[in-house]
C-alpha cells in the first residue's frame, strides 16, 4: 500500500471528496454537497471525520456523526458516507478510515456504530460485514414528498 495518511477532515478537502463521491456513484456533484462537506469539517471531531491523503491529495474519507437522542436507542455513532478513490480501491483505506472512526467513539464511550446500505449494494454490504456490522433491528423508512415514488431507480 502507498504512504496513507488518515487524518481529520478540512474543510479544503470538500472538492475532492465531491470527485470521489461522483466518480463512485457516476453522477455530478453539486455545491450542496461541498457545502455539507465543509460544514463537517468545522466538526470534525464531534462528528468524526477523516480522510486518507496520499502525497497531499485526499483518496478516501468517512463522514459520521454522533446521535444523541434516537429513536429507543441511546448516544450513538453513524457513518453517513465512506469512500475511496476507485484507483486506490482494495488497498484498506476503507478499513483504516473506519478503524479511525471506531477508535474515537470508543475514546467518547460510544458503544454502537450504524450505517445504512442500498440493498443490493453487495459491495458495500461485503465491506460492512468485513468490519463486523450486521443487521440492527431497525427498518429503514421512506417518504417520497416531492417526484414520483414509483420511481425507486432514481436514488
């Protein structure tokens, strides 16, 4: 593996996140999603998110953030979005950004980490299950307020 750091999230680290982020799921990015980004990096801590650098340009990261007050379950961690680089792909970044997150909830005391996955995401879900995530018992629910819900390929 190439000389990876992990390291906290800046807010200088919004573009290339949205790069990684569309290249991964094959659409444009907009400024919403910098601005969300940027917002995380003024909480990096509290939220818990890092990014993996090689040779001073970001090839991975994962965002979470701390749920204090849910619904029957106490304080816990979700990771909202983790990704790499698809030319850095296989290497662990993945796990290390993960092992990174987990290591700063256990220091907070934080017991419990969930994340939702598409479905039919199985390399997403292999990548969970390698880390040791299983099913919760919570069910994912969903409104449609605005579009078509019949349209379930659009997301």
């Amino acid at each position: 593996m190439k000389d990876i750091q992990i390291r906290g999230l800046k807010a200088a680290d919004a573009e290339d996140i949205a790069a990684i982020y569309s290249s991964i799921v094959r659409k444009p990015s907009d400024n919403e999603l910098r601005t969300l980004i940027e917002k995380h990096a003024k909480r990096w801590e509290k939220d818990v998110c890092f990014v993996a650098v090689n040779d001073g340009r970001v090839v991975g990261f994962v965002i979470s953030y701390v749920l204090t007050f849910g619904f029957g379950i106490g304080k816990s961690a979700w990771i909202a979005n983790l990704g790499v680089d698809i030319e850095y792909m296989g290497q662990g970044i993945g796990k290390r950004l993960a092992q990174a997150a987990f290591k700063r909830y256990q220091e907070m005391g934080i017991d419990h980490v969930h994340t939702s996955v598409i479905w039919d995401s199985t390399d997403m879900l292999s990548f969970f299950k390698s880390l040791g995530f299983g099913r919760s018992k919570f069910i994912n629910l969903r409104k449609v307020i605005n579009g078509d819900s019949a349209d379930e390929s659009a997301e």
